[in-house]
C-alpha cells in the first residue's frame, strides 16, 4: 500500500481529529457568509456585486456537481444540460405569470426529473462510459433546443419581468441558494447515503455485498446535485432576463462546473465553495485582461492540479496542516 | 429441519468455460460447512453466485425458502447472506471504523442509535480494534481480511460466507479467527467457509464439500472426505501404473 | 429515390466510413494499452489539420502528401506529451479519473493553443483535386473523399501490420490483453506504453489532416469529431479494432442517409443520439456483444 493518502481521505483520520482544523472548517465559512451578507450595505460598486453574484450560483452549480461527482464519483461532464435546463424552465415559468421563487423550484424539478431520465441509462456504465455519455447528452439537448422554435431556437429567450430591477434582491436570492446547497451537501455527507455513496465510490460492487443499493442511491444524488444546477440556472436566467442555447447548454459550462470542485478539492465540503470563488474571480480577471487565454489558463490549472495536488486547494491546506502538526510534533520531543 | 440453504443444478459459464456446473448442496442452519478444492476449482464462483455478486447462468438457489438466484447481492445482504472477498476489497479512504459502519448500517438490521458502539465489537471480535482510525489503505494484507470479516460480521447475516479469510494471518492469529467462527456459529450463524488451509478446515467444518472443474467431487464429513480416492486423486493425483 | 441515388449515397457513407475509422484508431490503441480514454484527442485532429493546411499554404506540400508527413512528426508529438505529462499518472486495469481529467486539460490547452496561434475564422484545403469529381456511369463522388479514403484505409492497413508483424504490435496486443502477463513475459510496459501513445497520437494528427481536406475547420474542430469517435468506440468496443471499423460504418451510414428524413441542422445531433443509444443498448460495445455470443456455447 502506498503512503500517499489519495483523494477523499477525511481529515484528521488517524490523529483523532485536529481542532484547529474543525476551528477553520466552523469559523472561516461563518466569517465569509457574514461579510458576503452585510456587503450590499457597504454600497460597493454593481459590478462587484454582478461578480459575487455569478460566483454565487457558481457555487450552487458546484457544491451539486460535488454530491454526485465528488461524494459519489460519477464524473459527470454534462452538467450544463441541469443548468440549461433550469434555466430555460424558469424563464419560460416568469414568462408565464408564475412567482419567481416558485418559478426556481420549477426549474429545480424539471432538471431533477431530466437526470432521472438521464440517469436510468447511464448509471449502469462503467467511468469512462458514464462520462462519454453525459458529453452526449448534454450536446444532444443543446442542439435540439438551438432547433426548436418555441423557446426561440439559436437566437435565445428573452425573459419579460415585469418587477423592477434591484441588484440586492438577486444578490441575497443566490447567497440563500448557495447557503442552502452548502446545507444540503454537509447533511447528505453525514447522512447513511453519504456513507453509502462513499462505499459507491470506493468500490461499487463491495458496496453492493454489504447491502448498499447503488441505484437508489446515485439515482437520488443525482436527482439532489441537478436540482441545485437547475436552481442555479434558473437564478443566473431571471438575472441574465436572456438566455440562449449557446449561452447556457455551452459544453464549456459543463466543464466550468466539473472544474470548480476539482480545484478547490473534490468530494470535500467546502473544496466546491472555495473552487467557486477561484474561478469565479479568476474567470473574470482573465476574460477581462487575458481573453484569448481563457481556456489555456484553465486547463493548465487541471493540468497542475491533475499533477501534483489532485486534491485541490483543500488539499494542499491539509498537508500544509499537516506538516505542522508534524514539525510541532518533533520539537517537543526535544 | 430445513435447510437454510439448497443449491441445485447451479451452473455459471464464462464466455464458454464453466466456472460452475451442475452444483448441487443443502446447508442446514447452524452448520459449518467446509468448502474446498485445488486452485480454479470453481470456489470463489460458487460463493459469488450465492452471495448475488454474480448471476448464475442457469440453476436455482433457495435461501430460506426464497429464490435468490439472479438477485443483486444487496437484495441477498437484505436476505440474511454476507460476504467475504478472497481479494480484499476495502473503502479506501474510509477508516475501518467507518467500513464496518457500511456493514452495519446497510445489513440486515438497520439500526441508527447505538451504531457507532457496535461497530466497534465487531472490531475487537476479529482483533483489529486499535486500528480502528486508521485509513483502510493503509493496512496490511492481514488487517484487511480480518476487516473483511468485521464487515460481513457486522451485517449480520444469518449465512456467512468466508472466502480464504485465513490468508495472511500468523498461526495464532488464524486459530484466533477460528475460534470466532466456532463462536458465531455458536450464537446461530451458519457458515460456508472457503479455505486452502486443509488443517484449518478439518478441524471445524462438517460437512466439508471438495469441488474441482466447477462440479462438486465430494460431500462428507472430513475424515470420509480425507480418505475419499477422487479427492486425493485431485489434490495429489494418481497411482501411476506402469 | 432511385438505385442510382441510393448506391451513391451508400458509397458515400463508405468512403466517409474509412476516414471515421482511421480517427477513431488512435483513441483505441492508447486506451487499449493504458486504459486513458484520451480526451484530448479532438486538440490532435485539430493540430494536424492546421499542420496539413499550413504545410499546403505556406509550402505548397500537397495536402496528401501532408498527411503522411504528419504520421511521424505526431509521433513524436505524442511521445513527447506522453513523457512530459501522461507517465507521471498512476494508470491501472481501469480507465481513472486522474487520465480522464488530465487529457481533458490537455485538449483545453491545445484548443486555446489554437486560436491564439489562428484565430477564429474557418479555413479549408482547397486544391484542384477538391472540384473535380470521379464519374463511373451514374454513380458519382468527389475525388478528394476517394484519394481520402484510399489514405485512411492504407493507414489503417499499415498499422494492422505493425500490430501482427513486429516486437512492438505484439507487445501492444499482449498489454492489451493483460497487462500483468504481458509484464511477467518481458513487455517493456513503459517502453511499449509510449510508443503506443505516441502511435495513437500520430494517427489523430493524420486523421486530422484527412478531415481538413473535406471539412473546412476552426480550432473548435476537434470536438464534433471527437464525439463522432466516441459514438464509434462506443458502438465498436473500445479494445477492438474490427469493432471500430463496424461502428464506422454504422455511423457513417447514419449520418448519410439521416439526410432523407431530418433538416441538416440537426445532423450533429444524429452522433449524439446514436452515441447515447449505443450506450443504453449495448454499454459493452457490439465487441461486447460479439464476445457475449460466445458464452452461450
């Protein structure tokens, strides 16, 4: 057995925990929601507020991929299928009279429902299979809503609101989601099908011998991970007031999604939220100033990270936490 | 009374080879039952058939009167059968305090309160308590059959199937394991025990079954088995005639 | 529709048959040897179009004759990538998410690559060959798709022969089998595993530049061929090479004869469908199926 921990590995296992980290992983995350709250007070500039804003349903977007991605380690690349799909769903429900709250959870249920349809098929595929597939799907919806007429077809759908435009209001709509998703992803982790779906991904089939029904329960993660997509995609829809095929179902959204969690560490809590907040901040600065190098920027990333540090940001934290404990740990036995 | 297990005409093939054919046995409850044979002989299939890890290409298993044959094996673990592997097969970055969880959480009584206290028991009937933080990729090979058995142990089962759980384990760590299968099969658990450690087998199991080709060669108690000629003459051969 | 109009479609579907197959290759070779599903390979069909097309535009190097150059000149791409990034990832018996996601940062890499180096606008090869057409009574195709095929099928040929005459196409054979065996008799695993990649590579970048001459390309280009590879791996099995010349000819046909029924705007998504069909009916491949036939014996 190698002495390198791989990926997923909880921490503080093996040392009884470590309170400095338990202080961090409470703290740090009730700072940041503070100040993320009490921001719109301060009066910043809307352009910053636009940014957390996008960051924030990016972090929704995310901490759901995570559940069926990280938790359950179906690599999912298709992911922008859920956040079209929620889109497209709330724009055509303001369109149609209905309260935005409800018109979210609309979209929330139509991309729940697409991925038990997606799902079914495709959960009975091995890796690579499963991953292929989800590209497929994903393309297949985009190109038939960039052919269907009713919801406009290439040239997109443009949502009539007919309330007034007040920036805050969105803000505090995709803070509450991202805090909701969050709250979803730490109850799931620490609940039985959080320990089912880490037996899933461990090693499906001894997960199988020992009672766990893997298709109940990917079928319900994922259901969870594309309503949040979907949620997301309907949040960012009533904002955006337009939104196209090309815009939302966009290959490269669902590779945005897939890479947020592996940046900041895939299959932790928090490792989404922080990957969000990278490429939500760095996206910007790179379309800003770099835009041709967008996608080199990004891959190179996957690439170091894929390298040297798959577990991301949380990862590397966790071994610089533990490189203290150790050094501390030497120097009192001298 | 009836049996708990009966297996007939149990046959899986593998892109024309048969693993298993034609295999037919009873398991009364509360038995011990030895399962042996050379290498290849078709052991680890029979128990993945029984256990729902595999589907049977044709034949019937009926456990406690249900036909599980073509069940998954989480459907099976509902039904009161778990598993060893002969090839460990840990939740790698789970510690083995929460492998055990999985066995316990997802077996056959599925209990919330009290859970994490009973893990721990069945940590300490196989011997590896004091391991119970550690990363399972980080135990030896020993270790792991032992967590294997903690896991299935902690499904509670009514049949246990044991695959080579004995590989990798010093003397006294193997007597140790027997001991506990004589002891849970005391409390009412029966036991179909795969192993390549004759003596280990003799001295607990009866009946003991010796398969070889994927059919069964024999079926009796251990002595009648010893002195059986087509056992002998599959694990040893032959007396060459000249 | 007429015999005439149906035999010319079905050759078409054929010859467009040779060069899907000749792009799906590669991905079979590197993922039979080393279980990595090479997501960046739609970056090599698009490097090795612009490299046939700058070899035609700036040097006047006929775009066929390109096509072979690019076979060595990927090799080596290929091997190089391999050293310089694929070696450092644990592979195992199993395709994992580590190669998944590495080749993926590969494929953005070389698709950023490729506009900052040409742009967004779409090229095409265009030679005399492109016009002109081959006429046998009533049927009758494009010369550039027959002089196309009859490269790819000559391709496909030559690497039949690596892989059943030489050390080298044995030794894949075997660790495609298994690996383990293959290591135990003295394959070079590593050796053997980047010559492999390499080989996978070179015929991406040569397929690549068979697709340029009958498709105009931007750097986006890789990606709907890519799934096309996909859709034929799928249907074909990804460890048979038999099986990716039937995919190829099943999606080739599909493609072409698709055209009857369904406006052409929705032509990409014909891959797309048939890809995820294939998935749900046969998640083994008709490789799969072929070897399932044999279990009923």
């Amino acid at each position: 057995m190698g002495q390198e921990a791989p990926v997923g590995v909880k921490e503080g296992a093996d040392s009884g925990g470590s309170s400095v980290s338990r202080f961090v992983s409470v703290v740090v995350p009730l700072l940041l929601l503070a100040s993320l709250a009490a921001l719109p007070l301060a009066s910043p500039s809307p352009n910053i507020i636009r940014l957390l804003f996008v960051t924030l349903t990016l972090v929704t977007a995310s901490v759901g991929w995570n559940l069926i991605g990280g938790f359950a380690g179906q690599i999912s690349f298709g992911f922008a299928v859920f956040y079209g799909l929620g889109a497209y769903t709330t724009a055509l429900s303001i369109n149609g009279g209905v309260p935005p709250l409800i018109a979210f959870l609309l979209g929330a249920i139509v991309a729940a429902v697409a991925s038990l349809l997606i799902g079914l098929p495709t959960f009975r595929l091995k890796g690579p299979y499963f991953a292929i597939a989800t590209i497929g799907v994903s393309e297949a919806v985009r190109v038939v809503m960039m052919n269907v007429p009713f919801t406009g077809g290439a040239s997109g759908y443009r949502i009539i609101d007919k309330t007034r435009f007040v920036q805050s209001h969105h803000y505090y709509t995709a803070l509450v989601l991202a805090v909701l998703a969050v709250g979803i992803s730490i109850l799931v982790r620490r609940s039985k099908l959080g320990l089912a779906l880490i037996a899933i991904r461990e090693d499906q089939d001894a997960a199988s011998d020992l009672g766990v029904n893997p298709f109940v329960a990917k079928l319900l993660v994922h259901a969870l991970a594309a309503a949040l997509a979907g949620a997301a995609g309907g949040v960012y829809a009533r904002y955006a007031l337009f939104i196209d095929p090309d815009g939302v179902f966009a290959f490269r959204n669902g590779v945005a999604i897939l890479l947020m969690p592996i940046i900041g560490g895939v299959g932790t809590i928090w490792g989404p939220v922080i990957g969000a907040f990278v490429y939500g901040l760095i996206h910007e600065e790179v379309v800003a100033n770099f835009p041709q190098a967008h996608l080199l920027i990004f891959g190179s990333l996957l690439i170091l990270i894929i390298l040297f540090e798959p577990g991301g940001v949380v990862g590397l934290f966790k071994k610089f936490m533990r490189s203290l404990r150790a050094r501390s740990s030497v120097g009192s036995h001298s | 009374m009836a049996p708990i297990l009966k297996l007939k005409n149990l046959t899986r093939y593998f892109a024309g080879l048969a693993a298993v054919k034609d295999v037919s046995f009873d398991i009364e409850p509360g038995g011990l039952v030895g399962l042996i044979g050379p290498n290849g002989a078709g052991k680890t299939t029979l128990l993945s058939l029984i256990a729902g890890s595999l589907k049977p290409t044709s034949g019937k298993i009926e456990f406690e009167g249900e036909n599980l044959a073509g069940a998954k094996s989480f459907r099976a673990v509902r039904a009161g059968i778990a598993r060893t592997h002969q090839i460990p097969k840990p939740f790698r970055t789970m510690t083995v305090h929460e492998n055990v969880e999985v066995g316990l959480r997802f077996g056959r009584h599925e209990k919330a309160a009290g859970t994490a206290k009973k893990a721990e028991e069945f940590l300490e009937m196989v011997g590896i308590a004091k391991l119970a933080q550690r990363p399972a990729f980080l135990l030896s090979v020993g270790d792991l059959k032992r967590l294997e058995l903690a896991r299935a142990l902690a499904a509670r089962p009514t049949l246990l199937l044991c695959d080579e759980i004995c590989s990798g384990l010093t003397e006294t760590e193997s007597g140790l394991i027997l001991r506990l299968l004589c002891d849970i099969r005391g409390a009412g658990t029966t036991i179909l025990y795969v192993e390549h450690n004759l003596r280990a087998i003799m001295s607990v199991c009866d009946p003991v079954i010796v398969m070889n080709y994927g059919e069964k060669l024999a079926e009796g108690t251990p002595a009648a088995v010893q002195n059986d000629p087509s056992v002998i003459e599959a694990y040893i051969g032959k007396k060459a005639t000249i | 529709m007429s015999a005439a109009d149906f035999l010319n479609l079905f050759i078409a579907a054929v010859l467009l048959a040779g060069v899907y197959a000749a792009m799906s290759v590669g991905m079979t070779i590197i993922y039979g040897v080393m279980k990595i599903v090479n997501l960046a390979h739609a970056g090599f069909l698009m490097l090795g179009a612009y490299f046939v097309f700058e070899a035609y535009d700036r040097f006047k190097i006929d775009p066929l004759l390109g096509v072979l150059l690019a076979f060595p000149v990927f090799f080596f791409i290929g091997m190089g990538v391999h050293w310089l990034l694929v070696r450092r990832i644990a592979t195992s018996d199993q395709p994992t998410l580590t190669s998944l996601l590495l080749l993926f940062g590969v494929w953005l890499v070389l698709q950023n690559l490729g506009y900052l180096i040409w742009g967004n606008s779409d090229r095409a090869i265009l030679t005399p060959r492109t016009l002109s057409s081959v006429e046998i009574g009533p049927i009758s195709f494009p010369t550039i798709r027959l002089a196309v095929f009859i490269v790819a099928v000559a391709s496909l040929v030559g690497l039949e022969f690596i892989l059943h005459k030489t050390w080298f196409g044995r030794s894949v054979r075997a660790l495609m089998q298994n690996k383990e065996a293959g290591q135990i008799v003295g394959v070079n695993v590593n050796r053997t595993a980047q010559i492999a990649f390499g080989v996978g590579i070179a015929f991406a970048g040569a397929a690549g530049g068979l697709l340029a001459m009958l498709y105009s390309f931007n750097p986006d280009f890789g990606a709907s061929f890519q799934l096309r590879a996909f859709v034929i791996i799928v249907l074909g099995g990804l460890e048979s090479f038999g099986g990716v010349a039937v995919g190829s000819l099943i999606l080739a046909l599909a493609e072409t004869f698709v055209i009857l029924i369904l406006p052409a705007s929705y032509q990409p998504a014909i891959a797309f469908s048939l890809l995820v069909v294939a998935l749900i009916v046969l998640p083994e491949g008709i490789a799969g199926l072929w070897a399932k036939r044999r279990r009923w014996a």
